[in-house]
C-alpha cells in the first residue's frame, strides 16, 4: 500500500492550494532526477511526490482521494482509460516546466514571428536621412468575427493523455494547441489558423547617419502572433550604397581631387564639392606632394543621432598635363634643366629614395 499522498508531500489534510503547490514544488525540486542522476531512491521518492501532486492539485481527485483514499485510483475506480494510477504522473519535463513555470502545459500562445526587411540608400540618403514607404508581405490577425465551441478532441481539457508503456503523458491538444477552444465552421479567410497573409504599408524612418549593418527595429511591426500572442517585430537592415565621388570612413568622407601641377607647385586655392553638393573652398600650400590629405572639419557625414558631422578629407592629386603646345613645352623643358640643376628645389622623392638605398 503506498504512503499517504499528504504524507508524501509532508503537509496536513487541511494545507491550501498554495501550500499543495509550494510542498510539491520544494519536493520535486529536491528529488528531481536531473538533479539525482542514478540515484534511484531519489527517482522513486520524485515518482511518489509528482503522484502525490498529480491528485491533489486537481479538486475533483482530491476529493475522491480524501472519501475514499487510493482505492479511488485503483482499476475500476474513477481513473478511467490512461487513468491515474500509482504510474500516472505526468512525464519529467511536464513537470519540470510545472516547476519553472514554463508554460505548465495551459494554452500556449506564441509571439508572431520577426522580419527582416533589407533596404539599401545612397550615401547621400544616408546622410541627410530619409522617410520611406514600402509594402510589405506578413501574416496579420485575421479580422473576421470567429465562434468557438470546446474541441472536440481534448473536450475543452487543452490537454490530452497518452499511456506509453510504463509512463502515462499529458501532453498539449493539438488540436486547439492547448486553449480547449476550436473554431466553429470553417473561417474563408484564414482557414481557421486565425491568421492572413496580408500586404501591409510600413514607413520606415531612416535616420541621418546611417551605416552598413544597421538595423532599425519596427517593434510590433512583424507577423502576428497565434492564439493571440504579442506580434513580432520588423527589422530594417541597412545597406548603404557605394558612391563616384565619396568615400565614406566612418564619420568622416574622403574625396580625392586632381589638382594641376602648378598649383601643387606653387600654391592656390580650389573648389571641392561636399556631401550635400555645395562647394567649399579649400587652399593648397605651396609645394603640395600628390596623395597629401587636407582636413576640412564639420563636411563629413552626419553623426547618427547627434547633430554634428564628421570631417571631409581631401586627397589631392597634382595632374600631369598633356596636349602640350610647342610653348608649353619649352616653358617645361627650360623648368626641368633649372630643376636638376639645382636639386634642393626638388622634395625628396622616389629617385632620391632609390638613391639613398643604393648606397
Ligand atoms: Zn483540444
Ligand atoms: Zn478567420
């Protein structure tokens, strides 16, 4: 004859709800077989306290319990098919989640899927920001006044019992997924799934400043939920294109101009263009070497989520003139016989580089 189930769980004929619920929980806790592995005492008394529970946490078969003991549970009794015998406690990680509460086997709503959506901008776009619409494909809650009626498998328990071998388990209706509820009739419009595919318009806020492998999170914005679980989210990822003219560093934008050869020579002042295609004006020091960057603050990118931007920086590159008129070469020739004949006019360059090496 097994051991009282109030015994077993250590608590008076008198304890509460609660206290049921908190002694089971201590006691399963304690012997779980996770926590005990090989230890078969340990498995046994985890076998009689979820039995224990299994009985007095529901109030019908507690009462039969209290008038007429275990032989309520015996064959015959009111157990019934796959009933609740001396084996039929619920399978380990039913009860494991009746512990941690993961779920407990009620009905299970389940939050709606995320989406990704890829988008891509221009890198001017990126840094004056941009508000765009777009149509989107997702699964939404499907608007047509549903009836319900109890499910006709489970019988509005949500669950259903299956005896395999030793083990008797309760698992969740398929069903009615656990809610004991199912559609009546048949809905045209989701085919009772309570969901649509539906095209829905989103605006999507790009902010200045944006970069490659952003994401922006549209929260609620993904698919919905089953059973009424929360929606998912939509997650706007961000491609920014390459551009002719700009590179972009980060905060800062590198854009390399030619300059003519005398102006690297002797000095001058240039016009570039910026980012949001305005001019601005940058002077160049006499005697500039090609591919020397020049700084110009605040004409970079905008700064995502502050006001201010980056730097441009300037690669200049001295052009090398072509097409020379008879007089232009001759300008030239006379300038290159001054030049070698006196080095020290010249930056020390490659050849003296070479030079230096050799020696
Ligand atoms: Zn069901
Ligand atoms: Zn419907």
């Amino acid at each position: 004859m097994a051991e009282d189930f109030y015994n077993t769980l250590g608590i008076s004929k008198e304890a509460s709800d609660g206290e049921i619920k908190n002694a089971y929980r201590k006691m399963a806790m304690k012997y779980h077989p996770d926590r005990n592995q090989g230890d078969a005492k340990a498995e046994k008394k985890f076998k009689e306290v979820s039995n224990a529970y299994e009985i007095l946490k529901d109030p019908q078969k507690k009462q039969a319990y209290d008038q007429y003991g275990h032989a309520a549970f015996e064959q015959g009794g009111m157990g019934g098919p796959g009933g609740f015998g001396q084996q039929g406690f619920g399978g380990f990680s039913d009860i494991f989640e009746d512990i941690f509460g993961m779920g407990g086997g009620g009905p299970k709503e389940t939050r709606g899927d995320d989406l990704r959506y890829d988008i891509a901008v221009d890198l001017e776009e990126a840094f004056f920001g941009k508000n765009l619409e777009s149509t989107i494909s997702k699964m939404t809650a499907c608007k047509e006044n549903h009836s319900y009626k109890s499910c006709t498998t489970c019988d509005g328990y949500g669950k259903v019992r299956t005896q395999s071998g030793f083990f008797s388990m309760e698992r969740t209706c398929g069903r009615c997924s656990g809610t004991g509820q199912e559609m009546k009739g048949r809905c045209g419009k989701c085919s009772n799934t309570g969901r649509v595919k539906e095209n829905k318009k989103l605006k999507i806020k790009i902010p200045p400043g944006i970069e490659t492998g952003n994401r922006i999170r549209m929260s609620g914005e993904g698919e919905a939920g089953e059973l009424g679980g929360q929606n998912g989210d939509l997650y706007v990822f961000v491609k920014v294109n390459p551009n002719k003219i700009f590179e972009r560093d980060k905060n800062n934008i590198i854009c390399e101009v030619a300059i003519p050869f005398t102006t690297a020579a002797l000095g001058g002042s240039i016009e570039v263009p910026t980012i949001e295609k305005k001019m601005v004006s940058i002077n160049i020091p006499q005697g500039m070497q090609s591919g020397h960057k020049l700084r110009v603050k605040g004409k970079g990118m905008s700064i995502l989520r502050t006001e201010q931007r980056g730097d441009m920086i300037v690669k200049v590159h001295a052009e090398t003139p072509i097409n020379l008129s008879a007089k232009q070469k001759k300008i030239l020739t006379d300038l290159d016989s001054s030049l070698t004949k006196d080095n020290s006019k010249l930056s020390e360059g490659f050849f003296n580089k070479v030079k230096k090496m050799f020696n």
